[in-house]
C-alpha cells in the first residue's frame, strides 16, 4: 500500500466487512477476477475502508474497468494525506485518458508529501514532456472545432422568418459572423427591432453564447476555462476536482449531468443555466435541483454577464 497511515474514509461495520474482505483476498489469489470483485463490493457496503477501496480500484483497473477504478481511487484520493500507490495509479489513469493536468496534480500532490519519491519524479517528468509535445497539436484541434462551429449557417438555428431575414438583409450567415456584432449594432440596423433581438439572444444564451462575444476573442470554452481559473483563486482545488458523482442528485439530473460529460465539480459549475435548460428532457425542478447541490458545496454555475 503506502507509507499513509490507513484510516477508514467513511467508518462502518469492519467486523462484518472483514470476511467478505477475506474471501475476496483468496478469489483474487486464485484468479477469479468477477468473484473478487463482487466480495469485495459487499465488503464495501459494511465499511468503506481505505485498504477495501484500494484493493478493488486495483483489481478493476487491471481488468480494464478504468472509469469505476477511477471513481475509487478519487474517494480515496481525497483525504489529506492519501496512499502514494493511490496517486501514483490514479495518476497512470489520468494519463492513458489523456487528461494530462489532473495526472500531474496527483503527481505533484506525492512530490509535496515525499519530494524525493523516484517513480513519483519521473513520472511527472513525462507527463510533462507529453504535455509539451502535444500541445500544439490540441490547439489545432481546438481551433478546427472552434472554426467548425463558427461556421454553422443561421438557417440551422430556429428563428423566425423575420429575424433570419434581418440578418441576411445585413449579411450575418454564421454563427460566427453573428457573434461578432453587438446588441447596440444590430439596434442600430433598419428593420431590426426589439422582438428580433430577443428571439437572437434567447437563442445564443440557450447554447451559453451571447452579442459580442466573438469580438474578445470569446468562444464557449474560453469562458468556461476562465471562469475555472477565476474559482481557483476563490475555492481550494480539491473541491473543484470532486467527482459529480458526490452530489446527491436524481436519476433524471444525474443523467442530465452525465450528457454534459463532465466528471468535476469545477466543470460543472463552468456551465450556464441556459445550457442545462437547453438540453432534452431537463426542467427546472432538475435545474433547481443541481443548483441546490452544488451551493452546498459553495458553487454556483457559471453566468453570462
């Protein structure tokens, strides 16, 4: 294990925990991967122990489970002084997923606990190096994405003939093209009235844009990655790095959560109500719902201003 003294993250009943714990030792000794992994489920709903936790998140990343080896190695990870092996797998993890800034987090986190863990130092030394070289390379996704989308005609978003037609009449075909303008401009055009403007910038804020936005060089994600800087300034970076998963939330919000593809509680509070009302089948109680959830956790999502 590590050199962590081993505490119990939510202490339960050890005693009855301790022969589903046992057994699921010898089905593992044995290399009877699927019974080892149910008894040590069942041991886990007696006492959710470190060394239980560990022991499973272990098994299931050796049999390629990686989003629930993830899951466990996380709850464990958040103690304040978590085993290394945590860190160290969990970090392995991060890597192969390609999520190279929470690999040198858990790298860095060994490093402060022992600066001069071996494996702990060489292996944020290639995560930095892969970092580096890829870098270049995601930015020119990024911007091919970006470029992908900026180019979307106005004729595939749902407005009015009226609106549409205003636009065109001033030469606005892109989404692109129209985050590019501000309110006060197209104010300022003939036959674009008030009505209109509110059909456009109900549309734009549904999908968590807005007039102007293209003009600073905004775009969706860079306000998410701004607003997530801007909270690592205001809250400590482990709450931002829980998983959405320690929220207690409703099948339908959970669901909705998880077609946002998120996994933090930091990217969660970087979307905007507009962009949860705008997704299928999420209403207000389940809006409500996350709202409530993460201000327990001193959050809030992300507004347009």
């Amino acid at each position: 294990m590590s050199n962590a003294t081993i505490k119990p993250v939510n202490p339960g009943n050890s005693v009855a925990a301790k022969p589903h714990f046992d057994l699921a030792v010898r089905h593992a000794a044995d290399g009877n991967r699927p019974e080892a992994v149910a008894s040590f489920r069942v041991a886990l709903e007696h006492d959710r122990a470190i060394d239980t936790l560990f022991a499973l998140a272990r098994l299931l990343d050796r049999m390629g489970e990686d989003e629930e080896a993830i899951d466990l190695y996380e709850e464990i990870c958040y103690l304040p002084t978590p085993p290394v092996n945590a860190l160290i797998n969990l970090a392995v993890l991060y890597e192969d997923m390609d999520e190279l800034p929470r690999a040198e987090r858990c790298l860095r986190r060994v490093l402060a606990l022992y600066p001069n863990h071996a494996h702990a130092r060489m292996y944020v030394k290639d995560v930095c190096a892969v970092r580096t070289m890829s870098y270049d390379a995601n930015a020119e996704q990024q911007l091919a994405r970006r470029n992908a989308i900026l180019d979307t005609p106005i004729t595939d978003f749902e407005l009015s003939a009226r609106a549409r037609n205003c636009l065109k009449k001033v030469e606005i075909r892109t989404l692109g093209d129209l985050l590019r303008v501000t309110e006060a401009e197209l104010m300022s055009f003939k036959n674009f009235g008030e009505t209109s403007i509110a059909e456009i910038k109900s549309m734009l804020n549904s999908r968590g844009l807005r007039l102007g936005q293209g003009l600073e060089g905004g775009f969706e994600e860079s306000y998410r990655r701004e607003y997530l800087d801007q909270l690592r300034t205001q809250v400590e970076a482990e709450l931002l790095e829980r998983p959405v998963s320690c929220l207690e939330l409703t099948i339908r919000a959970r669901k909705a959560v998880q077609l946002l593809e998120v996994r933090t509680l930091g990217e969660l509070a970087c979307r905007t109500e507009a962009e949860l009302m705008g997704m299928k089948n999420f209403g207000s109680t389940s809006l409500d719902e996350i709202k409530s959830q993460l201000a327990t956790h001193g959050l809030a999502l992300r507004t347009i201003e």
